[in-house]
C-alpha cells in the first residue's frame, strides 16, 4: 500500500499566495439553513462529446484508489503529429496537465515556452506530498470530443533538464506521479494565478538560459500551466465526477465517466445535487470531525484514501494508513462558506486487512490515514465512489451559479 495525496497543489501553493486567477475575494456571505444530507445514489452519464470515460484499476503501478483516464496531445496545430497517452490519473485539487516525459514518444514535438529573452521556461510544481520539475511547453489537448487549442502543460522529469535548482528541491522531494500524467481540473483556471504574476516568492516558475542556470521568473497568467477544461470553447465551467457505489470488500476495476461543463446540455444539469460554495481564494470548506473545525478541508480525486487528523485511530505499521481493530462507521459535517452543510457518513476499514484479504481489488471505499496538512480534511477518491460530485470553477458561472463550489 503506497500512500498518494499528489493532488492539493493549489491548496499548499494558496497557504504563501491566492491561488487560481479568475476568483475574486470579499468576505462569505450570509449564512443559510442547513441542507439536507445529499443522497449518495448517482446515475453515470452515457457517451457524448463532452463525457470522457475514467476507471479505477491499477494502471502503470501496484497503488490503489487511482482514477484514470486516456488523453491526447499534439503538436500546436497539427493533427498528425500527436500522441494518445493512458492512464493520466484525473486530480480534482491540482491544476494543469502534466505529463511524464518517459510517457513522451521521440517523435512528439511541442514547442518550448519561454520568456521574453528567449529563455526556457520550467516549473516547479508544489505538491502536499513534494515538487515536480520540469519545462513548460505548447501542446493541444484533446479529450473526449473536446479540444485546447496552444495549452500550457508541464512535462516531468524531462532529461534534458535533470538538475533541480536549490530554492525548488527545498520544497520537498521529487513527487511520483504513479501515472504517465496527471490531468489536473481543480477549481481553478491557472495553477499558481496572481502569485506568480506578481512575485517569484511562491517558487513556482523559473527562467533557464541553461539547463543549470535557472532563476525565479514572474508569470503572467496566460502563460502559466493552464486547466485545459477551462480553454475548451464550450462546456468549459467546470467538471462531474461520476463513480458508481462499490462493495465494502472492494473492487477490481471502477468504470465511470468524467462529464465536461455544468448546466450547459441535459447530461451535465446540476439537478438536485446541493450546492457548497468554497473559499474562493482557496477552494477550501470547514470540515467538522468530532468538534475539530477543520477550515482547510477539500475535495481531492487525486488522494486515494481520506486523510485526517485522529490520534485515537491506531496506525498500520508504515505509520501512512489507519488500522482499526474493525471497521469504524464515521461522520464528519461539510459546511460551505455561506453557511450551508451536510452530514457525511463514512466508513475506516482496516488497510492492511483489505489488501490481504482482497488483493485482486484496485478499488476501495474505506481507506483512510493520518494527513500532514494542518487544519485539514481530505475527502479523497473514497468519497466520490457512488456520487456525481461537481466542482465549479473559479470566474465561472455554473448552472446560475457563480463558481468556485463543489455540488454533490
């Protein structure tokens, strides 16, 4: 068992900068009566043009409660010279679209971003769990019957770029992805925003003369490494999530769909699902869990367990999962930032008992460990099994309503 959190990239980056460039700020509004617990029964969008298939498998590596799905880049303006790469793992709590570079054919072509003085423009990425390092480059993407025309992506690991400048390999270490990339679909429209617009201090881009000579550079918002969902010309405001309920003993592979735009057509509608306005500077709710006011919580698809904090759960032996002595039946409050909420129930198996007992099983619903982040809930792709979960994005309007939220 692999402890994964590479999601929360714009939650760390927003605890030093705003995070995201379209959200405004301004205080929460007015207080609302509560919401009825949200039902967890949800229907999987059928195929269309904007509903891209995901699944729940063990992929590239041995690691569980990764959700999946399949991509293709090309070179900017070309339809011939393009690549269809698998097993991208889908991340609710990044945003951008990064690529490994041993997952890059030779023949692929993108196109260098650089500065002004014809410098290469590289990133490095803040991740809960570590950074990634790599050049900024040009790609069209295309998913499902969608396509971003000249996006900004990340390529990792890139050989041709193999030293991590000091002020970046302090930030942690180098992040592993588990997947051939890493399709980043936050709340967000850019993945550092007006921080590294204004200031090197978030540490996030550099300008290299040479592969060893790189320096904090500023980054406008344009050119910063972008949500591609939000560059595609329609069905552009945000993202559902749609995973069907699995068994307690869990499941060999998850088929769902990942469903473009909110309230754009019929098979995005928001429906009766409740809406839960977040920070929109952080795309963060309070999470209440036995009278802790968790006000760092978040929806990540890219954890592959819950992470929080509870001192009375006892530890599996690698000290990264909760092992109970049976199955705990949970309940934590998700409360929005206008003051709506909604009890969540929520089981903590044991994690050592579950793999044994069902190795052949990629998917599980009950996994669960400590969190390193302070004064934080993850709801990881645990939760999202048997629910359309919607996240709305920043600058946005979703079915009527001004993003960022989450809806489910």
């Amino acid at each position: 068992m692999r402890k994964l959190l590479i999601g929360a990239g714009c939650i760390a980056l927003s605890l030093i900068a705003a995070c995201g460039g379209g959200g405004g700020g301004g205080g929460s509004p007015a207080s609302s009566p509560a919401a009825p617990t949200p039902s967890p029964s949800n229907t999987i969008a059928a195929p269309a043009d904007n509903v891209q298939p995901v699944s729940v498998e063990f992929g590239t590596n041995a690691v569980n409660n990764i959700l999946f799905t399949t991509i293709t880049i090309c070179s900017p303006g070309s339809s011939a010279n393009c690549q269809t790469i698998d097993h991208v793992a889908v991340d609710t709590a990044s945003t951008g679209l990064r690529i490994v570079s041993s997952a890059l054919a030779a023949s692929l072509s993108l196109i260098q971003q650089t500065d002004s003085n014809g410098n290469a423009i590289l990133e490095c990425a803040q991740f809960a769990t570590g950074v990634s390092w790599g050049p900024v480059k040009i790609a069209d993407v295309k998913i499902a019957g969608k396509q971003a025309l000249s996006v900004p992506i990340q390529i990792v690991g890139d050989p041709a770029f193999p030293t991590i400048p000091a002020p970046c390999s302090s930030l942690g270490a180098t992040q592993t992805l588990f997947a051939n990339g890493l399709l980043g679909i936050g709340m967000f429209l850019q993945d550092c925003g007006g921080g590294c617009a204004r200031s090197t201090s978030p540490g996030f881009y550099y300008a290299c003369p040479t592969p060893l000579a790189c320096q904090g550079a500023l980054m406008p918002l344009g050119n910063q490494v972008q949500n591609p969902v939000a560059m595609f010309a329609t069905d552009n405001n945000g993202v559902i999530i749609e995973l069907p309920p699995i068994p307690a003993t869990g499941a060999a592979t998850v088929s769902g769909s990942l469903v473009f735009g909110i309230g754009t057509r019929a098979n995005n509608a928001l429906g009766s699902a409740v809406v839960f306005p977040v920070d929109p500077a952080r795309g963060t709710f309070t999470t209440v869990y036995k009278s802790q006011q968790l006000r760092e919580s978040f929806l990540d698809s890219g954890s592959n367990a819950f992470f929080f904090p509870d001192a009375t759960i006892p530890l599996c032996p690698s000290g990264d999962f909760y092992c109970p002595g049976s199955t705990l039946n949970l309940s934590a409050t998700i409360q929005a930032t206008n003051g709506t909420a909604a009890d969540i129930n929520f089981d903590v198996g044991n994690a050592i008992s579950l793999l044994q007992n069902n190795p052949n099983a990629a998917a599980f619903n009950s996994l669960a460990g400590p969190i390193g982040l302070p004064n934080s809930f993850d709801w990881g792709l645990p939760f999202y099994f048997g629910r359309n979960v919607y996240s709305a994005f920043s600058g946005r309007t979703a079915a009527g309503i001004p993003g960022p939220y989450i809806a489910f």
